[in-house]
C-alpha cells in the first residue's frame, strides 16, 4: 500500500463519516423547517382574527374619543352659562345690596314713624 493510497483511504473514509453525521443532521434541519412552516401558518390563522378585534377596539375607542369630547364641549358652555348666570346674580344682589336695601331702610323708618306717631296720637 502505498502512501497515495492509504490517504485516499483516510479521505474516502472521512467523507463517508462526514456524510454518515450530515444525514441526520440534515433530516432534523428538514423536520425543523416543517414544523416552523406548521407554527408560522398557525400564527397567521390566529393573527388574522386578533387583529380584526384591535382595528374594531380601536374604531370604538376612536367613536367614544369623539363622544367625550363632543360632551366635554357641552359641559364647557354649560359651565360658561352658570358663569355668567352667577355674574348676574352677584350684579343683582349688588344693586339690591346699594341701591334698594336704603330705600327700604327708610321706609321702614318712615313706617316705624308713622305707627309711633299714630300711637302717640290715638291715646
């Protein structure tokens, strides 16, 4: 045997072992891919769905955005109604306060008078 053969032996060999480990390795490789294709269509199946119901959430949430603002702007003009409401309540009882407050004061006065008067002059 000479030196050429003996090495094409060892290479022939090292072939045959490398190929004898690739085949399961490969035959795993392939099973893998098999069950990520299986897992990948799995998730689109359960994706398509889920994603139904968050655009419809979404829809609804963007519908009830919408009512609560329209809302927040009727609370805002009734509450600029009540404050103007309370302005004229405070301007009445500021004109009543000043202004008819003494005059009633004084005819009061002036009644009180009148029943001395006629009290003093009935006896």
């Amino acid at each position: 045997m000479t030196p050429l053969t003996l090495f094409l032996t060892v290479i022939a060999l090292a072939v045959v072992v490398l190929v004898a480990m690739l085949i399961p390795t490969l035959y795993q490789i392939r099973m893998t891919s098999k069950k990520l294709k299986e897992t990948v269509e799995q998730v689109r199946v359960e994706l398509i769905p889920l994603i139904k119901s968050a655009t419809a959430t979404s829809d609804e949430l963007q519908t009830l955005t919408a009512s609560i603002n329209n809302k927040m702007d009727q609370t805002n003009m009734l509450f600029n109604e009540l404050q103007e409401a309370g302005h004229l309540v405070l301007a009445t009882t500021h004109i009543l306060k000043n202004k008819i407050s003494p005059a009633l004061i004084q005819v009061a006065g002036l009644n009180a008078g009148i029943k001395a008067f006629t009290n003093f002059f009935t006896r």
